[in-house]
C-alpha cells in the first residue's frame, strides 16, 4: 500500500518535471523571440547588427576608388537632430516622405554625384536621373549595389521597397520597377536625404 509519503515524494517529482518542462520551453521560446528580433532588425532602416560595411568610393569626378571596409555610423536622435534640418531628420530617420515637387534636387540637370546627407556616401550619378514626373528626384540605377540597402516596406497598406543608406542607415526613399531603360527600375528619392556635389 502506497503510504502518505510516497504519494508527497510522487507529487513534488511530478511538481518538478513540469517546472523542468516549463523552464525549457520559456528559454527556448526566449531565444527564438531574440533571434527574430536580431532578423528584423537586420532587415529594417535602424542600426544593423555589424559595426562595419563594404562601401565603394567614388572621386569627386564620379570614377570609381574601389571599395573599402568602413565602420557604421550610429549616432543617437539628439546628435541627428543638431546635424540635420527638421524635414531632413523626419525622412532620413524617421522614414518620412516630402512633399512631391518641393525639393530642390527635382528639377536639378547638372552633372555631379548625389550623396548621402547624414554621412556624405555616394548614393546615385547624375547620368542616370531621368523626369518621372513624380515630383521627386528619380534615377534608374544607384551608382553602386553596395552603398544602398533594399528591404521590405509594408507601411500604409502596401508592400514596397524602401531604399537606405547602407553606412548610415539614412532612409532615402523607395524603388519602383516602371523605370526606364536599361534598368527598368526608378529609385524615386527624397531631395532632403541629398547632398548634390557638382562633377569636377
């Protein structure tokens, strides 16, 4: 005959087993919560996991210098704010958008180089901005793969493809693919995330 003592030595295993159980699956859950962060986090506009990146520099002739590896920059929200205009930090950081035909760049013909305004990295040419029509800066191609970064936006109901800066972070503005040729592609940007620098 199972005694009183028994039956307490049973139960508190039983008690044990489940808290075991309960342990595992809280610490398995817990590490699969912090890696799909890590992912997102990687996918999105913010501060990447890596505290460097491959960029190509380009002369101020537009000629390609090779690329090179070069630390991130990752400043807090005070630093963006004293370095950037208002609407500068609203798209650049925020992920905004301006007004269509209100920036300085959309009707802009020289020829030159258009870089990043948070962090002065090659971003586009000028030989391949086109009129879109759109009333925002548009180019069929950016002036290399590795200094922008393509992710996933679905905001406002609609899946696009927003554009950043890959050193920065810097939001830019989103690719489309009713671009003309050769490329088929138009990156429609933000005037404010610009910096025009004339071609030498």
């Amino acid at each position: 005959m199972t005694n009183k003592a028994d039956l307490l030595e049973s139960a508190a295993t039983a008690i044990n087993a489940s808290r075991r159980r309960f342990l595992g699956t809280g610490l398995l859950m817990g590490a699969s919560f912090a890696f799909a962060n890590k992912t997102l986090a990687d996918t999105l506009s913010g501060p990447k996991s890596s505290d460097k990146i491959m960029i190509e520099n380009f002369s101020v002739a537009g000629v390609s210098e090779g690329t090179t590896e070069l630390a991130r920059v990752i400043k807090d929200e005070s630093e963006w704010r004293k370095q950037l205009s208002a609407d500068a930090f609203q798209v650049t950081r925020k992920e905004g958008t301006e007004r269509p035909f209100s920036g300085q760049y959309v009707n802009n013909h020289a020829a030159g180089l258009y870089r990043c305004i948070c962090c002065d990295t090659a971003l586009f040419d000028a030989k391949t901005k086109f009129e879109s029509g759109t009333g925002w800066p548009s180019y069929w191609q950016s002036i290399s793969h590795f200094n922008v970064t393509e992710t996933k936006d679905s905001t406002f109901g609609m899946v696009r493809v927003a554009v950043s800066c890959s050193r920065c972070d810097a939001h830019l503005g989103h690719v489309f693919n009713d671009g003309p040729k050769p490329t088929g592609l138009r990156y429609c940007m933000n005037s404010v995330a610009l910096h025009f620098v004339a071609r030498a």
